[in-house]
C-alpha cells in the first residue's frame, strides 16, 4: 500500500533542488523573474482573451441552445443562429 505522500517525491526532489541552487548561486536577479515589458505582455493577453471570448461564446451558445432544446424546435445550427439573432 502506497501512501498519499508518495505522489509527491518527484516534485519534492524538484523543490529541494531549486532551492539547493538558489543557496548556492543566490537568487535571480529581477530582470531574469519578470519579463522585459509587462505592459506589452499584458495588451498581448487582453487581446488574446477578448478574442476567445468573442469567438468561443456565441458558439458556445449555439451549442448549449442546440443541446437542450425540444427537438425539431432547430433544422440546424444556421436555423439555431438565425433565430437567436
């Protein structure tokens, strides 16, 4: 029998070795932690989640409308947009 803890050694052995490092050679400069323009990184991610949204949501909708209506309420997924529109 196994216990709980066991799942955890390889990430333990990981932990113990960063740490091993930073005692050794001293924590990472703030340069090499932080990305050289957060700004940009943050516009870039915005974007990126306004675009999933703006995508991902109506289908999504379709979708779930699709899947609890009653049925022949839909000839389709066209039929499905045009009424929701």
């Amino acid at each position: 029998r196994r216990a709980p803890w066991t799942s955890m050694r390889p990430r333990l052995r990981t932990c113990i070795a960063a740490l091993l490092v930073c005692a050794a050679y001293g924590p990472a400069p703030l340069e090499a932690a932080m990305p050289a323009d957060v700004w940009a990184n943050l516009a870039a991610g915005s974007a990126a989640g306004m675009a999933s949204t703006l995508v991902c949501h109506p289908m999504d909708t379709v979708r779930t409308r699709m899947q609890t209506s009653q049925p022949g309420q839909y000839a389709g997924t066209s039929d499905c947009v045009r009424q929701i529109v």
